[in-house]
C-alpha cells in the first residue's frame, strides 16, 4: 500500500483515532487532512467528546469546525452490513463507530486510516502510529 502523498489519486476515510492523532499533533498523519479524506458525523462526536476531555471548549470547536467540511451522514444500508461485520469480527472487540467507518470506506473504494490494532493487516486498512 502506497503512503499519503505517494499517489494523489487515493482517497481516505479518517477514523476518530486518526483525526485525534492530527488534533495532538502526530505528524504521521499530517498529510491525510490535505488529502481526499471523509468522515462520518458519527466520528466527529467521538472527536469533539475527545478534543474536549484532553484541550478545552475553544479548541474542540477549532477542530470541529475544521473537520466539518469532511463530514458525511452515515447511509442506513450501511448499518446491516457493519453489524455483520462486527459480529464476524467479534474476538477483536470492535466499536461500533469502527465498524460503521470501516464499511463505509469500504463501500467507497477508500482507505480507512486508523491506528487502532484491531485493524492491523485488514484489507484497506492503511495502520498508522
């Protein structure tokens, strides 16, 4: 699999970890907010709930607001299929949020960006620390 920036043409989707990891300042995954990358809404509550545990209110709506262009609404079609998948993925304890982004940039032809060790080595999965 080709890193960000390697090929303009690749597409991601950030998963709440990834888009901490940018809040904290993890150069690792710079590159993926300039690049073509999308979200759910869904991960933007998990990311305002974190941004607003670790910083403050101020800095939670800057990323909020910065994120915001990359949102989209989860499509229902979506929920049979991630709880599906979750339920065959049992043994790795997958939220659902995981799974819900995860079949999502699948039914894209997206990359889904994540440090989280659940999804090491799984297809489209680019695993970043």
């Amino acid at each position: 699999m080709r890193l960000c920036g390697e090929n303009t043409e690749m597409k991601y989707f950030l998963d709440t970890y990834a888009l901490v990891e940018i809040t904290k300042g993890n150069k690792n995954f710079e590159g993926y907010i300039e690049s073509d990358a999308i979200t759910l809404r869904l991960n933007m509550a998990e990311l305002y709930h974190s941004t607003l545990s670790d910083f403050n209110e101020k800095t939670a709506d800057y990323f909020f607001k910065l994120f915001a262009r990359l949102t989209f609404e989860l499509p229902p079609d979506i929920i049979p299929k991630a709880i599906k998948f979750r339920k065959l993925n049992n043994k790795k304890n997958l939220s659902y949020a995981d799974c819900l982004g995860y079949i999502f940039a699948r039914d894209n032809h997206r990359i889904f960006v994540t440090g989280d060790k659940a999804f090491e080595g799984m297809e489209g999965v680019a695993f970043v620390k």
